[in-house]
C-alpha cells in the first residue's frame, strides 16, 4: 500500500489530491478568477492529508503537473512538491499536463478519437498536443491559432478540451467537439503517477525544472495523420 500526494498548479485552478495505489482518496481544489496557489497550495496539502488522516511521514512520493502553464504556478507548484522529496526523502514523478488531461477523457470517446487537450497561453496562442489510440502523436508545443489552425488533422472525430480550448472554437473545423471538461486537477495525475511509481520512473529533485513552453514558433505544420 502506497500513498502518493498529486499538485497541479499549472493554470488558475490550485489543486490536491491523494491516492493510495492507484485510488484517489482525497481531493481538494479551487478554480479562481485569480491565481491563489501562494496563499492555498500549502493550507490544501495539510487538509487533504488531516482528512484522510495521513501523517506527511506516510507518503511514499509526489507527483507533480510539470506543464506547460503559468510560469509563476508552476514555479510554486514544483517548489512545493520538491520541498516534500527533500524533507521526506521520497521520489518525485513528474508527468506532463496536457497527457494527464487527454488520458482522463480517453475511456468516455471513441478509440480512435483524436484528442487535442489545450492551455491558454494568452492572446490567441495556446499550449497543446495531439493524442490517438494511447498514443501522443504530437509532442507538446505552442500554437498561435490564427496562424496554425490544426489543418493537419484529418480524422473524423476530434475533441478539443481546457481551458485555452474557448477561444480556439472559431478558429477550428466546425464539425469537431468541445468538451467543457476536464480542467487542470491533481485527480488527472493519479493514474499516470501510479503507472510510474511501481516501474520506479522518478525524476531528480536536485536538477527538475518545470516544462515552461515558452518558445512560439508559428511555422506551418507538416501533415501527421
């Protein structure tokens, strides 16, 4: 038995939860207009484990959202989570947002539904990927929507989802789904962590860094499927 504490903080919702194995037992989080990780991310780290009544000293390690998303919560997020490893002397599993966003929809779309999980990145820009069948067929990158509007995408059904996934409407094929779901939340990150605990993939606290994203290239895109 195992239990792992999961931060997301990569967009304006702050977000904790905790499983054990690969269940989720507690979550806490709140979406504000504002950004609150720096006055909440902490206080929901205590209370998620007082309710499950988990002494920090029963975790076995932390995962962590590592981006693409704001700068500045990531930077508190992933500050938190490694301050956890160095005080606990546990493992760190870093996993990537907008994966943890497309493997929480994938079981409720067709098989070979593409999916296109999106952050804002202000303007009209924002950070995403493409997922099919399992797999992520393009890697994270940022994409300036009326510039490079996904015309490489062929298949029939695509869903598009988060919350850079509002603005992109007007500038995507009309016969695609909006999902209002899901947002950024640390229940995304449960099952991915618990895949990567038991195989031992962990990352080094002293050198992790969060994946900011920041470059935007706005270069046409080669045709992948």
């Amino acid at each position: 038995m195992s239990y792992i504490l999961h931060i997301d903080s990569t967009t304006k919702v702050c977000s904790i939860a905790l499983s054990k194995n690969d269940k989720l037992i507690q979550l806490i989080e709140l979406d504000s207009d504002g950004l609150a990780h720096s006055e909440k991310l902490h206080l929901f780290i205590e209370e998620c484990l007082e309710k499950a009544n988990i002494k920090p000293s029963h975790l076995d390690a932390i995962s962590v959202s590592k981006g693409p998303g704001s700068y500045t919560g990531l930077r508190i997020g992933v500050s938190a989570a490694k301050g956890l490893c160095y005080g606990l002397n546990i493992p760190l599993i870093a996993i990537d947002t907008l994966t943890a966003m497309a493997y929480s929809v994938a079981h409720d779309v067709e098989k070979d539904a593409v999916l296109i999980p999106m952050i804002d990145a202000r303007r009209v820009e924002v950070f995403c990927s493409i997922h099919q069948s399992g797999e992520k067929i393009k890697e994270v990158h940022a994409r300036i929507l009326d510039k490079e509007p996904f015309d490489e995408i062929t298949a029939e059904k695509v869903y598009y989802f988060g919350d850079g996934a509002g603005k992109a409407e007007e500038h995507l094929n009309s016969s695609w789904t909006y999902l209002s779901y899901p947002k950024t939340s640390a229940k995304n990150l449960v099952s991915i962590a618990w895949q990567k605990f038991i195989i031992n993939d962990f990352e080094d606290v002293a050198y992790f860094e969060p994946s900011y994203h920041k470059n935007f290239n706005a270069g046409k895109p080669k045709r992948i499927f």
